[in-house]
C-alpha cells in the first residue's frame, strides 16, 4: 500500500540527494550530507523557504567596461533611452532567472517551474520587465497559497496577453482564457462526458466564465500594483465588462454569479465568486495534487495511488484553504516519496524520472562548482555567453526543451503528454545534445555543429576541481575517486561490476591503480595535468553518457 504515512529518523545520504535531487536545482555534495544528518522533516524547513535572491534583478551593460544598468526596477522614465532592443533584455531576464536557479539551496526555484510549466506564458507576451514581474508573481506564489496565486494570474500582464483575455470585451467576448482557466489553470477536463460535457466543466461553462474575465486587461507598469504582491499587473476596465448575471451548468450545481456593483469592486467580487466556485469542486484539489505528483514523483498514476496518495492530498490541500507548504510537507516526508512503503525500495520513486535538459544543466554546473562570469562586472559574458548562447541556446534548446518558450499553453510536452511523459526529453532528436554536454563542458565550447568552436563561458578544469574543491576525500586514490563521484552522481549505486566499468576500464584503462596515484602525486608536485586530465576526461565523459545519469 502506497503510504503516506512520515519516514522516521535521519535521511542518510541516499534519501537526502534524492530529495535535493527532486526539490532543488543547486545539487552538491555539501548539501547532501547536510542534510543527511537531519529527518525529513528537518530537510524540507531548510528547503521550503524563500532564500534571498543573488541580485534582486539583471543588469545591462552596453559594451564592456560600460557602467552596468537596471531597467526594471526602478523602471526607465518613459523618455529615456532604453539600454537594449527588448529581444535582447528578455533574453537578459531569462538569464537571470537560471542563474538564480543554479545558487537557489531550496526549492523555489524548482516549484517556480512545477507553476511555470501550467501557468505558461512566453516572454514574446509582454515586454521584459512584465515577464519579470510575472517570474516574480511565480516566486511569490510557490510557497504561498495557490488559490491566490491563480487569482493573480488572471491579471498578470504577460498572461492576459498570452491567452487573449486582452481581447475580451463585454460586444466581443474571447474564451480563451476561460478556457484555460478550466482546463490548464485548475479543475482539469476530465473524461468526455458527452457533446461540449467534459465531466469538470462544460462548453456552456467555458462562456459564461469568459462574461466573467471580460474588461481585464493589460495595464502600464506605473499604472497599477497589486497591494498584496507589491507587483506591476493588470485590472479590470469596467467600461469593457460584462454585468449581467452569469449561470453555470449542473457540473457547478447551477451556481450563479451576479455582480455586487456595476464597477471595479464588482469585477473583482465577481472574479473571487467564479475562483470560488471552481476550488469548491473537490476535483481542483485532485488535479493539482496529480500535477505535481506527476512532476516531482513519477508520471504514471495507478488506482493505487490514485486512492492512497492523490486523495489523501487533496484533503489535506483543502483542509489548509489551498495552502501550498501543507501538501509538499506531507507529500516530501512520506515513506511513498522515499520509496519506503513496501519491501522493495528501488522499483519506484528514485531513478524514476528521465531528467529534462534544465536537470541536465543546473544540477552538473552546481555538483562541479563550473565558473561563472559574474553578471555585474561582465554582463555580456554572463548573459549572453553562457546563459542565452550556450546554455539555452546550445544545450536546451537542442536537446528538446527551449526554455520558457514551451510549444504550447500546455506546457512542455515532457511534463504532461500522456503517454509518453518525459521520454521526450530523450530521444533521437534530443540525444546528441545530451551527450556533448560533458564536451562542451570540458572543451568550453559548444562542441558540436554549426559554431562549434564558439565560446561556451565557462569549462570544466577536472584536475584543479578535484585537487581543491575537498569533494573527494582522497584525490588519489582511484577507488576513492570513482566510488564517491558514482555515489553521489547516480541515484543509486552501481553494482560490482558496474563499478568496475568506470573504474577498472574507463578511469584506469586497465592499469594498475597504483598508476593514477603516482600520475596524481606528479601532478601535484609539478603542476603538470597533462597526464591526469586524460583519465580524468574518459570518467567524466562516462559518467555523464551513463544511463544512471540520465534520470533521478
């Protein structure tokens, strides 16, 4: 039985990256044996919390040398000349948010994508500074209370222009958002029911929600600010709305919804009166607890967890008025997340998820302490180098997930298309950029392909890491070296003759041991890696192609 009943005792080391694994993007071997030596309960109040972001916003500099600028806050009076093209700064501003991710030590970061990927909007809907505000309205709300953050969703400047709710007039009503409230933000569809019937909701539903959404709109920056967040949105332009009374099928019980006064106050009791309705429906309480079992867990939901897990979730969600820390508490420090709930605790959870190329990335970069350029000194380097052109450009994009511009308002295919889930993120179109990622790396370049010699901003020094970083206690011993890198680098560890693959075969190329040690003392004494970084760059190769690497 599926339980989800609190693991007793400390994590040990194997529960304690799987948990980093699955919650944070910033994955070190520090980390892990920090909080190995706590409970579960322990971990998640160090993960579960806001951590002070590396700089509250991106800056520009024009050129190099060039005194560095901020944009967004506080925002360029409206007749100055703006530092760059806006193409450009939102490319800044996607910068920005991965680097955050890659020094985030909790799990903001990573729940900002779990409510990116169905709350989606592209940056090209809205300028750069609305789709920072709205990746600030998604850190705002990922611990907080969801039922609020779907609110504010509903007036946030990018989304009401990504899903058309600016073209939604009281004389010309547009349902896309409606629609996309029902479907992607909350209750789901369900099975089809019948003609226009989708067992949640129905096409009659969808359009007397959108009278509902008619007359919000995009807003100036200066123009509003929400009280609550203290971020830029928009609001409600009473002139455009729809007052009449509004009345929903038999799916809400033939709920109706008549608006208290023909103005402002009333659009937003209105607003309040339909996110009431739909989170009274149990099944919005389901929907969000599958999605982020989907997300986090494994994407495959049986009967049994369905009955044991999903529903246990939902109450708990509903009990806490839609607070989000309750269900991760509960859901993180289970027996079923750490795969302790029956006598088999390797054939579910750990390992069960093929990584997307953001787990790729962030996770490789922050284990490996990879060199940043820093983003205030060297802006070009830092954003456009590294992050736009080498990161996104040439490792995401590539290898399948073109971040923040998922294909559709769905999200990214890997997270939700049934049945093939995250299996997307490899295939035979996304496999080369998997596996020149330890190239790139090690090269810094890009590798492979057109511009393959172009500059990746940063490169991975073995040699230097392993001698300094105190990762590895005994750099020169072989068996050391590869047992604690395998321990730490793959969710479970390897077999005997697993093991004997990197080390035997790939690290020492069939010599005898004693060979690296006397390799890694030369290189000590004389500064020389020549020799050290071959062996070094086959086991790291090997270890970053190994299927065991591929998922967590």
């Amino acid at each position: 039985m599926a339980s989800l009943n609190p693991l007793q005792g400390v994590l040990g080391q194997r529960r304690a990256a799987h948990l980093l694994r699955r919650l944070s993007f910033r994955y070190t071997r520090a980390r892990v044996d920090a909080l190995a030596a706590q409970t579960a309960a322990q971990a998640l109040s160090d993960l579960l919390q806001l951590n002070p972001l590396q700089l509250d916003q991106p800056v520009y500099a024009e050129s190099p040398g060039a005194t560095p600028e901020t944009w967004i806050n506080p925002p360029q009076p409206p007749n100055a000349q703006m530092p760059a093209d806006e193409n450009e700064l939102r490319r800044f501003v996607m910068g920005w948010w991965l680097n955050e991710a890659l020094h985030d030590p909790g799990a903001a970061h990573r729940l900002s994508l779990f409510f990116h990927q169905f709350l989606a909007v592209t940056p090209d809907y809205g300028s750069s500074m609305e789709f920072y505000d709205y990746l600030m309205l998604l850190r705002w709300g990922c611990l907080g209370n969801f039922k609020k953050l779907v609110t504010k969703m509903v007036v946030d400047n990018c989304m009401l222009e990504y899903i058309d709710n600016d073209q939604n007039f009281v004389n010309n009503p547009n349902e896309n958002y409606a629609r996309e409230f029902f479907e992607l933000h909350t209750i789901g569809r369900g099975p089809t029911a019948g003609p226009g019937d989708y067992t949640n909701y129905t096409e009659d539903d969808i359009v007397e929600a959108a009278r509902v959404l008619t007359g919000f709109n995009h807003a100036d920056r200066d123009e509003y600010q929400d009280a609550e967040t203290g971020l830029p949105a928009g609001h409600g332009y009473p002139q455009s709305h729809d007052f009449g009374l509004k009345t929903f099928s038999a799916r809400f019980n033939g709920a109706t919804i008549q608006p208290p006064s023909n103005d402002l106050a009333g659009m937003n009791a209105e607003l309040n009166a339909l996110v009431d309705m739909v989170f009274a429906q149990e099944e919005t309480a389901r929907n969000f607890c599958r999605r982020l079992y989907r997300f986090f867990i494994r994407r495959h939901i049986d009967a049994e967890v369905e009955s044991d897990i999903i529903g246990p979730l939902a109450q708990t969600f509903i009990a806490n008025t839609f607070e989000i820390k309750p269900v991760l508490e509960q859901l993180f420090q289970s027996e079923h997340f750490f795969d302790a709930d029956d006598t088999l605790s390797t054939d579910e959870n750990l390992g069960a998820l093929i990584k997307s190329p953001l787990d790729l990335a962030l996770p490789t970069m922050a284990f490996f302490d990879l060199p940043i350029p820093d983003p205030v000194a060297d802006t070009t380097a830092h954003y456009v180098t590294l992050y736009d052109k080498g990161i996104m450009g040439r490792l995401m994009d590539w290898a399948g997930m073109f971040m923040f511009y998922p294909p559709d308002v769905a999200g990214y295919p890997g997270y939700y298309q049934d049945p093939d889930y995250n299996r997307q993120f490899f295939n035979s179109a996304t496999i080369i950029a998997r596996y020149k990622w330890p190239e790139m790396l090690l090269t810094g370049t890009h590798a492979w392909g057109p511009g393959s010699a172009q500059d990746l901003g940063t490169k991975f020094d073995f040699a230097a890491w392993l001698r300094d970083s105190g990762v590895i206690p005994d750099p020169s011993d072989s068996y050391v070296v590869v047992q604690e890198l395998l321990r730490y680098l793959f969710p479970e560890e390897p077999d005997n003759d697993r093991f004997n693959y990197f080390h035997t075969t790939i690290f020492n190329d069939g010599l005898p041991p004693a060979d690296w040690t006397y390799e890694w003392q030369n290189f000590l004494s004389t500064g020389d890696d020549s020799e050290v970084q071959i062996p070094l760059g086959r086991l790291f190769n090997a270890m970053l192609y190994a299927p065991e690497y591929q998922v967590y």
